[in-house]
C-alpha cells in the first residue's frame, strides 16, 4: 500500500510566504482601482447633475433652481449657509420649493447621483429625504412637527451667493443658462473645505484625504474625511487628491487641490460680508472652489 505523504512545514511555510507575497502586491493595485472606479461615478454622478439642472432650466424660461441654502434662522434675516444644503427649513417666499429634490426630483430619479461615491457613506435618511423631497422630516427629531435640513457631500452652486474675500466682489453662481458678468459657470463640485465647525483645524473631503480619517455623521449633516496639515494649516496645495466639478457648458473636469481657490459662506445676500462666527458658533469654514471656476467673476 502507497503511504500518502503531505505538506512538511517548510512547504506550507514557502506557500503562506508567496501567496501574503502576491496580496502584497496586488492589494495596492486593487485600492487603486477601486478609487478610479469611484472617480469614474462621481464624475458620471456631476454629469447627470449637470443635465438635470440643464433640463429644469430648459422648462424655466433657461433660469436655473433656487438656492436652498438662502435661508433665515429664527428672527435674523435671510442669509447664506452650507452650499452642500439639500434641503432648508425656511425658504423664501419666492421659493417654490425648500429642496433640491423638490425641483429636480422630476429630472433625476436616482438619489445617489447627488451623493458623492468616495464619501464614508451616503446619510442615513439621504433616499429617503430624495424621495419625500419638502416633506421630509428627520425620523430622529424629538420635534416631529418641526422642519429639518439635511446637508449632503457635493457643493451645489447654482444660485449661489459666497463671499470671496477679493476687491473683485462676492462669488456668484450661475442664476441661468444666459450666463451673465460676474456669474461663475460652476454648477457642482466636490465638497473641498477648511475649519467646517465639525472639525476645526481640519481639512475636509468627500475624496479621501490622507490617512483616510472620518468625521462622523452628525444629525442632519453628511459624513467627510478629514485631515490636518502640519506644515502650513491652511494651504490646501500639500494635499493630492483628485476632485471633480460640472459646469453649464455640460462638462465635468478634474482639478487639484493646489488648483483651488477659497470662498467664505456670506452673512448677507450679496455675498459682502463673511459669515459671523460670533452669531453661530457652526460656522461651516472656507470652501475651495476650482479657480477656473472663477474666470468670468474676476
């Protein structure tokens, strides 16, 4: 009878060793490809943004949504906030709609186009609140009478009024496919900031960062990565991530940090004062916007 021989030591030892050797290898490559893959999405993702808007506009006399970010805060008057705001508790009078889903819902079915893919995670509640566009409500509110935002992981800037910090003037989003001096033609972007009150000190993403740290989802806002730069805090050029924009002309193109150029939500509707922190304590920071985004306004 053939006596069965197995593995020795040596040969299971030697086998481990190649076999971690390939993972090692080829882990890399996959990560890469996995993020290329999202890349792809988002950039699919702001292209079908782009298009709905396009498509609004289309049936609006070419004027594109309101802005649901322009809103008031209890007896103070209107002002700006988050551009990443999706939906606003309470909307101007002119304003048919208090969510973004409330005027594109009917031109963009699917929820998660507006989410970016590289995030941590879409919020909890984010298709949900796309499906019940003004009428949602955060299902953990204590309140369940009172209305409640949402802020998701793209900045949205149609309509839009930031403060530029530049003798040129605010920044000023596109109002419609009639582009007019000084609105920028930036439409989308990925979310890009410094010192969101979530996280002071930090740099901001819905791309990863380096180190790949989470600030969590909170409530009514979106989850992000983080990190904080040792060298100079604030300048956004030591970070390589790959971000992506959509404009009117319909184009979505790729930019990096260091290609960026910082905008400050506004305290007052036309864009002349940077929010005031000593009124709310959750001031969202600085957004970095791409600087060809800026061309027609400077």
């Amino acid at each position: 009878m053939e006596s069965r021989r197995g593995f020795t030591v040596v040969e299971l030892l030697t086998t481990v060793s190649v076999l971690m050797l390939l993972i090692g290898i080829t882990l890399p490559a996959l990560v890469a490809v996995r993020r290329y893959g999202r890349r792809v999405v988002g950039i699919h993702n702001q292209r079908e943004i782009v298009f709905a808007v396009t498509l609004y506009a289309c049936d609006s006399d070419d004027d594109f949504p309101d802005s649901v970010a322009l809103c008031r805060t209890g007896a103070r008057t209107y002002r700006w906030q988050d551009p990443r705001k999706v939906k606003t508790t309470e909307p101007l009078a002119t304003m048919r709609h208090s969510s973004v889903a409330g005027y594109l819902g009917e031109y963009a079915k699917n929820a998660e186009i507006f989410c970016c893919p590289s995030s941590p995670a879409p919020h909890t509640y984010w298709r949900q609140a796309w499906e019940q566009a003004d009428q949602w409500h955060y299902p953990e509110s204590e309140d369940a009478d009172a209305a409640d935002p949402l802020f998701g992981s793209y900045c949205f800037f149609w309509s839009y009024t930031a403060h530029l910090g530049s003798p040129a003037g605010p920044f000023v989003g596109p109002r419609s496919q009639l582009l007019r001096r000084p609105q920028s033609d930036l439409l989308v972007c990925d979310y890009f900031g410094y010192d969101d009150w979530r996280n002071r000190g930090y740099f901001g993403s819905c791309e990863p960062l380096k180190h790949d740290e989470i600030v969590a989802e909170f409530d009514w806002h979106s989850s992000y990565w983080s990190y904080r730069n040792h060298g100079v805090a604030d300048d956004p050029g030591a970070l390589k991530t790959r971000l992506n924009a959509g404009y009117v002309d319909g184009h979505v193109a790729g930019y990096l940090p260091s290609q960026t150029t910082a905008i400050w939500v506004s305290e007052t509707p036309d864009g002349q004062e940077p929010y005031n922190e000593q009124l709310d304590l959750r001031n969202p920071g600085r957004y970095f916007v791409p600087t060809q985004a800026l061309r027609a306004i400077r």
